[in-house]
C-alpha cells in the first residue's frame, strides 16, 4: 500500500505541537490519536493500531498535544497531564489543521485516546460534535471529560482490559453517562496497557471495526 507520510508542525496560539500524518491512496477517513501522559507520538502501542487501522484505508495523524517547552515543564511539575481541557483545544486545532491540508481537507475525524487522552478526546468531541463523527478510548478516563459526556453526540467506543479493575469501573460509569451510541468492550485477562499476547491485536480490531464503520461507512466483515 502506498502511503504519504510526513512530519507536520501545527501552530496552537504561542506553542507549537508535532504530528505524524500517514494518508494512504483512496484513504476514507482520518484518526487523531491522543496518548497518555507519559507517552508521545512515538508510542510503541498507538503506532501499532494506527497501522492496523491504515491497512483499513484510514489516515492516521499521532500527535503530542503539549509543546516540548510544555513537556519538560510537565515532566518537572505534573501541572499540565490532567489538564483536559487544554488537551481537547489541541485536539481540536490539529483538526481544523487537518481541514485546510490538501490530502485531508475531505476526510471525516475520529479520535482515539488513551489514558487520559480519552478524556480529552471526549471533551473534544463534545464541543465540535459536527467536526467529530467517531471516538475510541483504549484503557481510557473518559471520566475526566465530566458533564461534556452527555454532550458527545459521536459513537463512543470504550475498550478496557478485564483486570484493569479500576479503569473498568471508571467506564462503566461513563458509558451510564454517555447518551451518544456507546459500547464497552472488555479484553479477557488484560492489564491496563494491553501487553498480554494477542490483547493490543485486539485492541486494534476493535477500532479497525468501530472506525471503518462510523468514518467510512463500511464493515470489515
């Protein structure tokens, strides 16, 4: 499969954030991914999904939703890893980014978050509910989005680990809150990061599924 890649910088007020975009040929919809904190663009496990889900025709875009100036500062301090808020206006300005690039201006958006980028993802979606059409949380705290989950209009994905016991009870609730179209998948014998044989490969069909459906209107079956 042919696809475009290239290292893009997008401008968010003063800081500046740096992207991965793939766009494969004919590609029929384009994820966001928003990591935990802790982890970056350069994660072992998103970069895993995100080829899964561009073997599916999708375009992938990972991101590091805090500046390097913002990382540093967060290493030190933990201030801005729980700012939610501020992760979902990033999200969101790498969106309306996407929306003037030539190879992604017609895709339609879907966000995966991990950790905590769940949270912000949700929250994301909640306040452009006409920009974002699909959300998957992988071992996600979509309890950080707080009121906005009654807000998120987008079909919701939440994939948890069976023995990620307190996550798991975090989702529950969540998908209780949410009144978009939800469902909580549970991965037998999984762990918060998903490093059990065969439990990110299943993490990554989940989404594979759930996001061929929602952006490209397509099953994989």
């Amino acid at each position: 499969m042919n696809i475009h890649e290239e290292t893009v910088t997008i401008p968010v007020g003063e800081a500046r954030i740096a992207g991965t975009l793939r766009v494969p040929e004919r590609a029929s919809g384009i994820v966001l991914f928003a990591h935990g904190s802790g982890s970056s663009r350069f994660s072992p496990r998103n970069r895993g999904v995100a080829a899964v889900l561009e073997r599916a025709g999708l375009a992938t875009m990972l991101i590091d939703l805090l500046s390097e100036q913002e990382e540093k500062e967060d290493s030190r301090t933990g201030a801005l890893r729980f700012d939610i808020s501020l992760l979902a206006d990033r999200l969101l300005a790498a969106s309306s980014w996407l929306l003037l690039g030539e190879k992604t201006i017609s895709l339609p958006i879907g966000f995966f978050g991990a950790s905590t980028g769940a949270g912000a993802a949700l929250l994301a979606a909640s306040q452009r509910p006409e920009l974002v059409k699909a959300v998957v949380s992988r071992g996600g705290r979509p309890d950080l989005a707080g009121k906005a989950l009654r807000h998120v209009s987008a079909p919701t994905l939440l994939i948890v680990g069976e023995r990620d016991t307190v996550v798991l009870d975090l989702n529950h609730r969540a998908a209780e809150e949410l009144v978009a179209e939800c469902k909580l998948e549970i991965v037998p014998g999984a762990t918060h990061l998903f490093e059990e044989p065969g439990a990110l490969e299943q993490v990554a069909s989940l989404a594979r599924d759930w996001f061929s459906l929602f952006l490209a209107g397509r099953t994989t079956r």
